[in-house]
C-alpha cells in the first residue's frame, strides 16, 4: 500500500526516515474509506487530544481538551514534555533537570493561550 503524504500537522510526530508509523498506516485507511487528506490528517489530530486513560476515574477525569497543566513522559531513554491541550515542547535526557521544558510552557501558556 503506498505511504500518504502527511500533513505538515501530521509529519512532526513522525520520525526521521521511518518508512512507516501507526500514524501514517491510519491515515492511509482514512484516504482509502475516502476521506479527504485535510480530513483525514484532522481526524487523527483530534483522537491524539482525547483522553487515554482506559479506566477513567469519574472524580479525576482525563482530559487533553480545555486545560495547559505540564505533562512530562518517559519515553525511549528520554522524557517528553507537553501541553495538556496537546501542543509539544520538546525533549530532552532523564538525568537533566525538568525546569528546562518550563520557559517552552509558560512562553505557550502565557502568550499563546487567549484567556
């Protein structure tokens, strides 16, 4: 099956010279169901904000949509830092300090965010 070309929204998640991700095989079915690659590209965009939590708390409710909390992941021996509502901001090595994802975030927070 050929590999879509990914929306600019869509290729910065997906790594240097990889010939294929879940991203890219998801948008690939969405084209051949018939969407269109705009479509296609914000479908997928919108399922990375919905909450993951398999067994939601009702109390504590998970969401990605409506709140700009600092998230920090461990991932592949580093950690990832993003917005709540989504936006990335970047990553860097276990043993460094978290403060480095903070400026990224208040900078988001601060001016990119309309209050």
């Amino acid at each position: 099956m050929p590999q879509p070309r990914l929306a600019v929204a869509e290729q910065k998640d997906t790594p240097v010279g990889a010939t294929s991700t879940a991203r890219a095989e998801i948008l690939a079915v969405l084209l051949a169901a018939g969407y269109n690659e705009p479509a296609a590209a914000d479908l997928v965009a919108r399922a990375d904000r919905e909450p993951r939590d398999p067994d939601p708390n009702p109390d504590f409710r998970e969401t990605l949509d409506g709140g700009h909390a600092l998230i920090v992941e461990y991932g592949d021996c580093e950690m990832h830092a993003s917005c709540q509502c989504g936006k990335r901001l970047g990553t860097t090595t276990p043993d460094a300090s978290l403060d480095t994802f903070v400026p990224g975030w208040e900078r988001h927070t601060i001016t990119e965010v309309s209050t």
